[in-house]
C-alpha cells in the first residue's frame, strides 16, 4: 500500500479524470508511476555508474558494437 499527498490542483484534476472516464483515481496513479518507473530507474543507475567511475562509451562505439 502507498499513500501519497497531491497538492489540491493536481488532487481536482486526478479526480475530474477519473469522474469523466469513469476509472478511478488509483488506476491512473498507478498508470503514471508505471510510465515513467523505468526511466527513473535508468537515470538514477546510470548516475551511480557515472559517480563509480564507470566504463562510458560513445555512439560511435555503440553503433559498431550493434552493428548499426
């Protein structure tokens, strides 16, 4: 279980959502945080490598590993 407080703007139109497509407030909160849960994953690993000291690679790099 989550519980979460939106401020009252971003609250109304959750809630103006929900009353119009006839879904509940929960199914489009859960929507959102599965939308962009990878990229956050991505963004927060990537500056873990980055601050470890990680191996980079350039496009170039990448594009001949690929194939592409």
């Amino acid at each position: 279980m989550l519980a979460i407080r939106l401020d009252p703007e971003i609250e109304n139109r959750l809630a103006v959502l929900a009353e119009r497509t006839g879904r509940t407030k929960t199914f489009y909160a859960r929507e959102a945080i599965l939308e962009h849960l990878e990229d956050l994953e991505d963004i927060y690993m990537a500056k873990k490598v980055l601050a470890e000291g990680g191996r980079t690679y350039s496009l170039q790099e990448i594009k001949d590993e690929l194939g592409v």
